[in-house]
C-alpha cells in the first residue's frame, strides 16, 4: 500500500476526496520545502483532535460499570496522550504514507512521536470529513477501543490530570502552565514549560512538546506537594 487511501481501501471503506488525506499526510517541513500551496495537515490535526474527544468520552461512558465523571478524564487523557497515538500510528502503518521535509526525513522526524501522534489526528480528521463520524468510530473502535481498559504504562500516566484531582478540593486554589523558555532549530525545538500553583513556580519540565513538558513540570509538581 502506498496512501492511506489504500489502506481504507483495504478495510471496506470507498474514499471520496482523495485531496483531503495528502493534506493529512503532509507535514509542514515538507509543505515549506515544496512552494506550491500545498497545505500541511495542522488543521485536519485540529479536527482530528475534537474527533478523539468526543469518541473517547462515549466510550467512556458506556463503560460497564459506570465510572465517575474524574476516572473517566484521567482514563481519556491516558487513552488520547501522544505516545498511544504515536503507537497507534505504527500498528496501522500510517506513518508509511507521511510526506516530509529532506531535512525532517533525515533527522528521524518519521519516527518521532509527536510528529506520528499528530499525523495520526490528521488522518482521523481527513476520515470524519470525508467518510463521516461512523466511519472515523468503526477504526477507532477497532483499534483504540481495547486501549480504554487496558493497563497504562508510565509514558502515558497524565500527571496533569492527578496534579488537577490533587487540588481541586480547594476551589480558591488555581493551576497554570507558562511557557518559561523555547530553544533549539524550528524543526526540533526544546520547552521548558512550569507549572504554577497560585503564581509560585512547583515544577518544571523539558521536552520536544509542549505537552510532554507540561507532563514533566505536574509529575515535579507532585511530588512536592506529597512530601
């Protein structure tokens, strides 16, 4: 299979606009790099991304037996974390089918987890608005679905999350991330981000999203505050 619309062949499902899934598989370092007005696929990430919610929230729901509304987060941000997507991405063979930039390509970008984590919404987002929400369920449902009751590894425990259940009881309490500093090239950048509980700095994390650093900064964060 050389697209994904070959792939979605492959499952039964017919596509219709072939455009929208390149736009899908179309970073941004490769859309720089090619001058033409191609679109990369940041906004089908965004869709893709809604799409996740909504599907991992019925989900959730329908679980038997029923869980509370605060199990119910924690489990969807483990299910939803880029390093599930970024998996994923590799079981379906999607990242296969991913254009990027020489220099991206070079520097291991195929096989990174935020870019394949990305990737994987936008291909989700290309299949909603192409083939609508049923179709986008069924291959969630057959692939992601198992991960809702699976045991989660330490990559994906959302300490944000914990960190938010931690202080929540105290409603006057708040918690903010700030970006604190952004260093190296565009195309591999390095956050630190904090993480501030009632404008004192509790933790700080390092890493190639903003995301994960966030994660870093909540998991020094509690442990702090369980001291």
């Amino acid at each position: 299979m050389k697209t994904l619309t070959d792939w979605l062949r492959s499952k039964g499902f017919t596509p219709d606009n072939i455009q929208l899934y390149y736009e899908a598989c179309t970073h941004s370092s490769y859309a720089n790099e090619h001058h033409s007005g191609i679109d990369n696929n940041e906004r089908l990430e965004f869709v893709g991304d809604a799409v996740l919610q909504i599907w991992s929230a019925t989900a959730l729901y329908k679980l038997m037996p029923k869980l509370h509304e605060g199990k119910m987060t924690t489990i969807r941000a483990q299910t939803v974390c880029e390093s599930t997507l970024a998996k994923l991405n590799e079981q379906l063979g999607w990242y296969k089918f991913l254009r990027l930039g020489v220099g991206e390509e070079k520097s291991g970008g195929r096989m990174r987890p935020s870019i394949l984590a990305d990737h994987f919404e936008a291909c989700i987002g290309a299949i909603y608005l192409d083939l609508g929400y049923e179709a986008a369920a069924k291959i969630l449902d057959e692939y992601m679905k198992p991960l809702i009751t699976a045991e989660k590894p330490e990559d994906v425990t959302d300490y944000k999350t914990q960190l938010q259940e931690y202080v929540q009881t105290d409603n006057k309490r708040t918690i903010q991330y700030r970006l604190l500093d952004e260093s190296g090239p565009s195309n591999s950048p390095t956050f630190k981000m904090g993480v501030f509980l009632d404008d004192i700095c509790m933790g700080v994390g390092e890493s190639s999203t903003k995301k994960k650093a966030e994660q870093k900064a909540a998991r020094e964060a509690l442990r702090k505050l369980a001291i």
